[in-house]
C-alpha cells in the first residue's frame, strides 16, 4: 500500500511530500531549508528504514528545490527535473540570492524529465501531466491506483498557482487544469504544492477561478 507523508517547509510553507511503498520511497518537491527541517526529514526517512529511490521535482521554483542538495548528499539517489526548466534550474543559486536564501546549496547532476508519460520507480508508478502555465514545463505526478495526484503549484484549494513569475502565462494555466489536470477524475485527492489537500470536484464546483 502506498503511503503518503506530507511537511510544510521553509519561508514559502512550501509543502514537501513523500511517497513510500513497502521499504522504498520517493521525495517530491524537497523544500528543506533550515536545520531543524533537515533534521525532521532526515530522521523521518531513517525512522521509517526507507530506502530512498530518487528525487522528483514537479517544477524548479526555489521554494521547491531548496532541499535537492542536502538529501542528494545523504541518500545519494538520481534528481529528476521536468527538461523544459533546466535553464531556470541552472539559475537557481542566482534566485536564492535575490530572496535572502544565502544557505542554499545548489546541486548540479540532475537528469531531465522527457516526454514519458508513466514513470515506474520500484513499485511506485506514475502517470506523468503536463501542466504548464505556473511555470514553463510544470509537471503533474499521479497515481492512478491511490487517486492521488501531486500536482505542485498548478491548482490550490479556492486557487491557483500564480502565473507572474519567469515562465508563467495565465491562460496556459488555466487551459492545464481544465483540459488535463481535471480529466484524472472527480475523486482524486490533489495534493499541493501550498495548503492543504482538496478533491477535483470540489475544486470543479467551488474554486473562483475557474467558474
Ligand atoms: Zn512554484
């Protein structure tokens, strides 16, 4: 069975996430920064006696990544980048100067995400969306199975992502939650990038946005 634990981390409570299934497991979105929340995560994965898989990142925004180098140092697993934000990524130690994030550490051996649409680590299996407009190559994670779906910054519960940042454009955004993430299914969970979990047809319903 897959299990799902989910931290709130950094100055953006930026929500980091990691799915497990038997002994293996995966960190999507590692936003750890400060000591105390490398600690947390660190102790949880070694709680847990989780074998560490890789690092998937849905989208290279700072909040996001600033947890790469600390657990690529430990667990020294493969980084997983969506390939239409290596650029932005290659620009990150720049970026974290500009928010005040001075103990950002930067790691540079990431692989890129293509054009898969499933992605199987151990026993762990996705269906990989597309979901540009928060950012350039945005990606969704979803597990069919579970009804869940990791989804980043694309949709919030009554929001969505912001499209003002480098790579933003609103009307793609709203174009990827519509036509693609939606189509997962009125009953997944949607586990995001900030705030707490929603479902699909609440969102469909109520979100402001979108009606
Ligand atoms: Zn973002």
């Amino acid at each position: 069975m897959i299990q799902i634990k989910s931290f709130t981390f950094n100055d953006f409570q930026e929500n980091t996430y990691i799915i497990s299934r038997n002994n293996q497991c995966i960190i999507i979105d590692p936003g750890n920064y400060y000591d105390n929340e490398n600690i947390e995560i660190k102790n949880f994965i070694d709680s847990k006696n989780f074998i560490v898989n890789c690092i998937l990142l849905t989208h290279c925004h700072i909040d996001h990544i600033l947890g790469v180098k600390y657990l690529q140092d430990i667990f020294n697993v493969d980084v997983f980048i969506p390939a239409g934000e290596e650029e932005m990524y290659k620009s990150s130690e720049n970026i974290a100067v500009l928010y005040g994030l001075n103990s950002y550490n930067h790691f540079e051996g990431v692989k890129l995400l293509g054009s898969e649409n499933k992605l199987s680590f151990g026993d762990i299996n996705f269906d990989v969306l597309n979901v540009p407009g928060h950012s350039q190559d945005h990606r969704a994670f979803f597990l069919k199975d579970e009804k869940a779906c990791l989804s980043g910054d694309v949709l919030f519960k009554n929001s969505i992502g912001r499209t003002d940042l480098p790579g933003g454009d609103y009307d793609t955004l709203i174009k990827s939650i519509k036509n693609t993430l939606f189509l997962v299914g009125d009953d997944v969970t949607i586990y995001p990038g900030h705030g707490p979990l929603t479902l699909v047809k609440d969102e469909i319903e109520q979100n402001p946005f979108l009606n």
